[in-house]
C-alpha cells in the first residue's frame, strides 16, 4: 500500500473513532441529564397523573436502585459479549423506556418504565470509558476525559434546567412528558451511527456473571427501600418493619455467598478483600451516606419551591443554576489546585462549607417564610454547591488511593454502585423525614406551611449527615498515594475529577467503566 493510501486509511480511521467517541459521550449525556431531568416536573407529574408520594419517590428513587443494580453487571456483560453490542442494546432499551415514560398513562406505568430506563442505563453507561479506552491510545486519553469533564458539567446546569423549560412549555399540550420524549431522536442517532462506528471489543479472560449476587443485594435493598416509601401511605403496617428488618439478614447472607464466590470461581460480584483496605471501607462510608443526604435534598427541595413556595418549574430551575456552577466551579479548583498541596483537608473543607451552607439556608428559610425570593436563595446555594464541589471530584482518587492496581477496576465500580445506592435510600428516606411533617389534611395556607417546616426538617437531618461525613473522612489517607491504572478504571489524575459530578452532585457514573476490564482488551472486527 502507498503512503498515500496509509494516509487516506489513518485520516478515515481516525475519523471514525472520533465519531464513536461522539456517539457515547452523547450517551452518557444523555443518562445523566435523565436521572435529574425528572426531578424538576415532580410536581407536574403529580397533578397530571394523580401519582401518589410514594409512587413520586419510586420514580426517582426506582431509577437510582435499578442502575445501582446492574451496573456492575452491565460492565461484565460487555466484557463477556463485547462492548459494542452491550452498548447499543442498552442505547436500545433506554430510547423504547423512553418513550414509555413519555406515554405512560398512569403512575404504575411510569414506575415500571423508569425502572427498565435504569437497568438499561446499567447495560449503556459502563461500556462507555471502556469503549473509549480501546479506541483511543494512552496519550490521547488525558484529552478524551478533559472532554467528558465538560460534558458532565453541562449536565450539571442542563439537567434541571432542561426539565424546567420543557415542562413550561407544555410543547403541543403534552406537559412533563417531552422530558422523556427528547430521549427518542438522540437515542436513535445513537443507535444508527454506533452500530456504523463503534468498533467490537471485549476482554479476553472475563469473569463470570453472579446473578445470585445480583439477586440477593437487590432483595435486600428492595426489603429496605420499598417499605420506606410506603410505610406513610399506609400507616406504617407491621409487614413493613418486617421487612426493613429482614433486610440485615439478607445482606449478611449477601456477604456469606461473595465470600464463597470468591473461593470458588474468583468472580464475585463485590471483591470483599478490599474492605480490609481502610481508605476504601470509609471511602465507601462516605459515597453511601453523602448519597443518602443528596437524596434526601434534591426531592424535598423541588417539592420545597414548587408545593411550598408555589414557584413555577421555570423558576425553580433557574434558582438551581447557581448551585450548579459552584458545583463545577469547586469541582475543577479542587482537582487543580487544592488537594495536591492539602490532601484529605479539602474534602473535610467540603463537608464542613456544605453544612454552612445547609444552615445559611435554614436561616434563610426560617426568617423569610412564604415570602423568601431567588436571589435571597442563591447565597446559601453557592455555599453548598461549593462545598460539593469540593467532595465530589477528589473524593474517588482519595478512596482508589490505597487500592492495590489488580482490584482498581473492581473498586471504581463499587464506589460508583454505592453512591447510587445511597441515593435511592435517601429518596426512600423522603418518606420519614418530609412527609411526616406535611399535612395534606390542613387548608391550603396550612398545607404550604407544613411544607417549609418539613423542608426545614429534612435539612436538619441533612447537617447530620454531613457531620458523620466528615468524622468518617478521618480514616481517608492525609495524601493520595499512587493511582491504580487498570483498564476500564478511570483513576489518572484530573480525568476521574474533571468528570467529577453528575447533575445532582453525585459523583459521575461515566468513571464507572468495567468492573473486570483486562490489560489488554481485544478488539474484533
């Protein structure tokens, strides 16, 4: 072949991948801007559907648990079965549950529809970085993250804001439901251009599955959840306490099947040996319960402006924009500047500048009442997106930091799982910490108020959260040791902070590559 036809050849190929890079980073925009879209038309969806509170939390908190589920599944299935093509039919199925939520007829619907959008998610998301690793050579990467990092930044102020324009609208009298309707023509882009672009791959000594791993956390968090969001509704029955009970036995018998997992075929579905790794275990601590006060806020807070307050989607979206800037803002500072020159102090800073914010809040909301505007809103909020900032992007480097590089790939993964998982506790949390102070029975001014003083409820018990938070940080390393490097975990310095935080502040799922990645995946066709 002549130089001119090399040339030709590498200008085509070097086009392609850039293209497929396109294509999942439009992906993964779209996953995380879904998993906060929703949010903002909470309440439109009440009033539209006539959704009961509980079934509002299990359309936010049943997409959480889902994709907490099967995420790390997802990415041993693209290893096994080849990433390309799990991609695609996760792409697949989150544009046809899509388009289920959007047409959902009543509030059962969209539960369901929302719980196959989060198992798809689990399928799409994590094929994305390592798609991108076996596409991209090591020195192209740093780029490639700087990228993603952008990417999920405008995530972070399209998310909300997005949702609040189309609800507003009410394009062509649909309401809330173009929310999930915008989903169909990028979902079908995708799924046209990736099955022409993306290249094959998967790993060449993948583990196996461990469906009974999967099936046994999923049960124990469904024992623990679903009679959370329930149990006010319906007076709290003793099934319930039962069952949130039967939960501990359930993970307990979870950890007894990992631990034989792991002797047997060496493929559990959660390494347990890292554990023994102390930066980890509170590193873990720390990505469940900062998940849990995440997921507390951001619902009681939406249903705070728009049931409390009666603000508008639009105007309680735009009210979130300074939060998320500070969120971005604090997250590359943090990176860049601060923790390399003090280590662990800055997370601590975090959780400490966030408390300050919580309670600015509280004062705030204490002394205006009914009468408080945006702007008198946006000091307490930049404080608090601040102090996100500032956990969120270092925080995996910290908990990966003492990791050995063998078990990276896992670890990154689980980090990932139990934020998600914390998120979806939190919601179901909504139940005890909200609603028990809203009293649906009281006259409209009666009930308005009863909604600021539950918003003031669950803010308290966010300031408590945040406090255990920064106690648990203690047994994170003073100083980031060394950075595992293995395939599929994104753990270089700067990439896997750039990309720091999705659009509710949690952190961002694309970094949740594969759990079982190889050195060296191998590429077909």
């Amino acid at each position: 072949m002549s130089s001119q036809q090399h040339a030709v050849t590498g200008t085509a190929s070097d086009r392609r991948r850039w293209i497929a890079l396109a294509i999942v980073m439009t992906a993964a925009f779209m996953d995380l801007v879904d998993a906060t879209i929703v949010n903002i038309a909470i309440p439109s969806i009440e009033r539209d559907l006539g959704a009961s509170f509980g079934a509002i939390q299990w359309i936010t908190a049943g997409y959480a648990l889902a994709f907490a589920a099967g995420l790390i599944t997802g990415g041993r299935l693209g290893d096994i079965y080849g990433r390309k093509r799990l991609f695609l039919i996760g792409i697949t199925v989150f544009t046809l549950s899509s388009a289920l939520c959007g047409l959902a007829p009543d509030s059962g619907t969209l539960v369901a529809a929302r719980l196959i959008q989060g198992v798809s998610a689990a399928l799409m998301v994590p094929q994305v970085l390592a798609i991108v690793h076996v596409t991209f050579p090591a020195h192209e990467r740093g780029k490639v993250f700087g990228l993603f990092g952008a990417v999920v930044g405008l995530g972070a102020v399209s998310g909300p804001l997005l949702g609040a324009l189309l609800t507003q609208w009410d394009l062509f009298g649909l309401g809330w439901r173009p929310i999930f309707l915008i989903n169909l023509p990028v979902g079908v882009a995708g799924i046209v251009l990736g099955r022409r672009f993306i290249s094959e791959s998967r790993a060449p000594k993948a583990l196996r599955l461990d469906l009974v791993g999967v099936a046994l956390v999923t049960l124990a968090l469904l024992m623990l959840i679903y009679p959370l969001t329930r149990g006010r509704e319906l007076d709290w029955p003793l099934w319930g306490h039962l069952c949130m009970a039967g939960s501990v036995p359930v993970f307990a018998l979870f950890a007894v099947y990992e631990r034989y997992k792991a002797r047997r075929d060496g493929s559990p579905l959660v390494e347990l040996s890292l554990f023994r790794v102390k930066s980890f275990a509170a590193g873990i601590a720390v990505q469940l319960t900062f998940g849990v006060a995440l997921g507390i806020y951001f619902l009681v807070w939406t249903l705070y402006m728009q049931y409390g307050l009666g603000w508008t989607p639009l105007r309680a979206g735009l009210t979130g924009v300074p939060f998320s800037l500070a969120v971005s803002v604090a997250a590359g500072v943090s990176v860049q500047m601060l923790v390399p020159r003090y280590g662990r102090k800055v997370l601590q800073a975090g959780a400490l500048t966030m408390a300050v914010g919580v309670l600015l809040y509280l004062w705030e909301a204490d002394r205006y009442g009914m009468a408080v505007q945006s702007w008198q809103m946006a000091m307490p909020l930049v404080v608090m997106g601040t102090g996100m900032g500032l956990i969120v992007a270092p925080l995996t480097d910290a908990v990966l930091s003492e990791v050995p590089r063998e078990h990276a790939g896992s670890a990154s993964g689980l980090i990932n799982t139990t934020a998600q998982m914390g998120n979806a506790l939190g919601l179901g949390l909504v139940s005890v910490v909200f609603f028990t102070r809203v009293d649906e029975r009281a006259a409209p001014s009666g009930l308005r108020a009863s909604y600021l003083e539950g918003f003031q409820h669950s803010l308290w018990w966010v300031v408590a959260v945040l406090g255990v938070i920064f106690v648990v940080m203690f047994a994170l390393p003073a100083r980031n040791g060394h950075r595992p490097e293995t395939e599929g975990a994104k753990t270089t310095p700067g990439a896997g902070a750039d990309a720091g935080t999705t659009a509710d502040g949690s952190p961002a799922r694309l970094d949740a590559a594969e759990d079982t990645a190889e050195p060296e995946p191998t590429l077909v066709g």
